[in-house]
C-alpha cells in the first residue's frame, strides 16, 4: 500500500534539497521561556516538560495549513527546531553538537480548549498537539551556517501584525542542555526533531490568515490557514 501524499514528507535544507533522513518523531518542549509561562499563568519548571508529537504530524511549513473544525481555538507556537542527523543516548552537553545536522522553524499547533480540559483531567496532551498536521515544519539551515546557536531570532507576524518573537539565548533551557536531558530519557534517532519551546504571543489562528515567519536572514516564508 503506498503512502499518501500527505504523509510524504521529508525533510529538506534550505536549497530545497531533500535531506538524506527519515521523518521521526517529534520532541517537544513545553515552558522553556519565562514571558510565555506567565501568558497562561503556568509555573516555571525544575526540569524540561516534554512531550512526542508522532511522524504524522509533520508537514511542509510552506503549505496552508488546515487545522481542525469543532475542537476550539487552535493557536500558534512558532519555535526553533533542531534537526538530529546522529543517534544520541546518555550524551552530556558537550557531546551533542556533533548530533545536529541544522536548525529550523515549525510551528506547534495546539488545541487549546482541548488541552485545558485535558490538563483539567489531569491527562496527556497528544490529544490537543499530536494531530495530523500539527508540525509545520521549515526548511533547515545547516549548523555549519550557524556561528551561536544561543543566539537565533525568529519571528512570527500574523496579517501583518508582529505576534511572537523569539531568542534563543531567552530559553530557560538552553539547546544544549535540553538535547542532553532528553538523551537521558530516550535515544533521539537521526531524523528527529526537537522543539525548543515558544516565546509569548501563542493566539487563535482563523480562516485566512496569512502567517509570515522568518528565521534570522536566513529566510522569511508565508503561509496560509485554510
């Protein structure tokens, strides 16, 4: 049976080539900047919180983007995505750069009226961020073209209107550390992705919004909700 379209995503650098590997899972990590902790009033963490969105979930950033009817607000979290081209278990902080083939963009799409009944029922969250189509996902930049990856802006405008802006160096949890702390837990395989958190700013998306998101002068691509 073949794959439909819609699962057939790969990764691809910034030229436009494919990446020589497999979509895999996606790590995510939740409260990694202090600004979008207190935007929804949740407490900072001692240690990363985590959480897996499946390989279903990755589509091409470039695309528009549907999000599901009849569940609530379905709201933006722009982050910075690490790319991991080498197996890592059990690796301190200073063995995990050679792991990392580049960086990106994506988008965690979350349900929030979902996940707040969730988080009420005291359940996990997969529901609310592990859809078909919750990862939109940019072109990756080679690490060789990143002089400090503690120092990467991104930014979100939403119809024109800046929504959310980030800095790397703003994390709680630098990249470093999270990638260290996650091995620790389970093995990333080359072809993962890690999240690295979202900075303030997370909103409703609606029909026909046009999402403008650049990645220092690396790119700036638009998209469009369905």
């Amino acid at each position: 049976m073949s794959v439909p379209e819609e699962y057939q995503y790969q990764h691809i650098s910034l030229s436009g080539q494919k990446i020589p590997l497999p979509a895999g899972k996606v790590v995510c990590v939740g409260r990694n900047y202090l600004m979008h902790i207190k935007e929804l009033k949740n407490e900072v963490p001692d240690v990363p919180l985590l959480f897996i969105k499946p390989s279903t979930s990755l589509i091409y950033l470039s695309k528009n983007i549907d999000i599901p009817q009849g569940q609530g607000e379905c709201h933006n979290e722009l982050e910075l995505a690490v790319l991991i081209a080498k197996p890592l278990k059990g690796a301190s902080q200073n063995e995990v750069a050679d792991a990392i083939w580049g960086y990106g963009l994506a988008l965690d799409l979350t349900l929030r009226d979902v996940q707040a009944q969730l988080k009420k029922q005291g359940h996990p969250w997969e529901r609310a961020k592990g859809f078909d189509g919750s990862c939109p996902v940019s072109p990756f930049v080679e690490k060789s073209a990143i002089d400090n990856h503690d120092n990467l802006n991104f930014e979100l405008k939403v119809n024109g209107q800046q929504r959310q802006y980030g800095n790397s160096g703003d994390m709680i949890f630098s990249i470093n550390a999270l990638l260290s702390e996650i091995s620790q837990i389970f093995t990333l395989l080359p072809g993962d992705i890690v999240l690295t958190g979202t900075p303030q700013g997370v909103a409703a998306l609606h029909q026909n919004d046009i999402l403008d998101i650049s990645f220092q002068h690396f790119f700036q691509l638009s998209t469009k909700v369905n």
